[in-house]
C-alpha cells in the first residue's frame, strides 16, 4: 500500500490577489476604452473633414448648408431646453400680481407652440430664429427652476408692468442659451450672424 504524503509535502495552490484581479480587469477595460475611443474620434474626424470638404466656398450658400445640415436641430433643442416645463412650451418673461405666486398671479411670456416652422431661417449672413410676440400665456403659481430668476410686479410695482419690454426679455435668454452656437457659428462661416426676433418687436 502506498504512503499517503503528508500535508507538508503538498506543494499549496497559487492563488491570484483578489485585489490584484480586479485592478488588471480595470486597467484591460480601461485600455480597450481608450482604443475603441481613437479608433471612434479618428472616423469621425476623418467624417468631419470630409463633410467640410464639401461645404460651399460661397458664405450665403455655406451658412445655409449650415442651418439645413445642424443649425435647424441645434437651435430647436436649445429652445427645448428653456421651456418652462413639458407640457407648457413657454419662456416667461414676467409675472404680475398682488401676491408673487398667488392663485391670481399672472403669467407673461412667449408659447413655442405658436412659433413658425422653420423657426429659424436665414437672410443673408444672418441666421433668424422667429419667436412669436410676449403675452399673458396663464395664470398661477409658478415653480422649479425656471421660475427662481422671473421678475414679478406687484402692488404699487404693477403699473410698471405695462411699460415692460417682455419680448426684450425674451430675446436676452435666447440670445444667452444661443451665445456659444452663434460664437461658433462666427467661426466656421466668417461674417455670420445669429439674430433673435420677436414678431411684436420687428427686428
């Protein structure tokens, strides 16, 4: 019968560091990120080049292959972003009222669902976006986010509400949203120009 060995002559399993497992598969991951992310920015930059390759040397005709081609979509999810919520397509420009949030409290602004389609076109070297006039859109309490920076008029301030330029306000907070669409715009057609115009305000 043979001998059994004993445990001190069993050679011990060798065992890979749990933590040491863990950082190789980060570090694999990580590496493979990082290849697959050169190899996607390497075919888009060469995407990106070749559609300006194409673009029209005429300014007019560049700025409006711009707006068929991005502007339309850039300017749409901008406008998308200022709505005061899902449902109400408004950016308001003031409120008026005895009682700021009051059950009475009225609601100025601008409603998207009366802007024209396209909403923005372009005359010239100039892109256009077209908002539709300020007015009163509700009334009521207003909440989150978009209501924290809203002037209100009350009391003896109420008069002063008529004499108010809504559709200026307006205009200034999509002139904001848009600063850095119409600052690149500048770039890649020399001479373009973003402008924000308000039916009620004529240009």
């Amino acid at each position: 019968m043979l001998a059994m060995q004993s445990s001190a002559e069993v050679e011990p399993t060798r065992r890979i560091n749990g933590l040491v497992f863990v950082v190789l598969l980060v570090v694999l991951g990580l590496g493979a990120s990082v290849a697959l992310y050169r190899w996607k920015a390497g075919e888009v930059g060469e995407q990106i080049r070749a559609d300006r390759a194409t673009l029209p040397q005429d300014p007019p005709a560049r700025l409006q292959r711009w707006l068929d081609d991005f502007g339309d979509v850039i300017i749409g999810r901008a406008l998308e972003q200022l709505r005061y919520s899902p449902d109400q397509h408004w950016i308001l420009s003031h409120t008026v009222g005895t009682e700021r949030n009051g059950a009475t409290q009225e609601i100025w602004g601008v409603d998207l669902e009366a802007a024209q389609n396209p909403v923005a076109t372009r005359e010239e070297l100039a892109v256009v976006v077209h908002l539709p006039p300020a007015r009163k859109l509700g009334q009521g309490a207003i909440t989150g986010d978009k209501a924290l920076n809203v002037p209100h008029f009350d009391g003896p301030e109420a008069a002063s509400a008529a004499a108010f330029d809504a559709d200026e306000r307006v205009r200034k907070i999509v002139e904001w949203m848009l600063a850095k669409v119409a600052s690149s715009l500048g770039r890649d057609v020399p001479g373009a120009t973003l402008v924000v115009r308000t039916e009620a305000a004529g240009g």
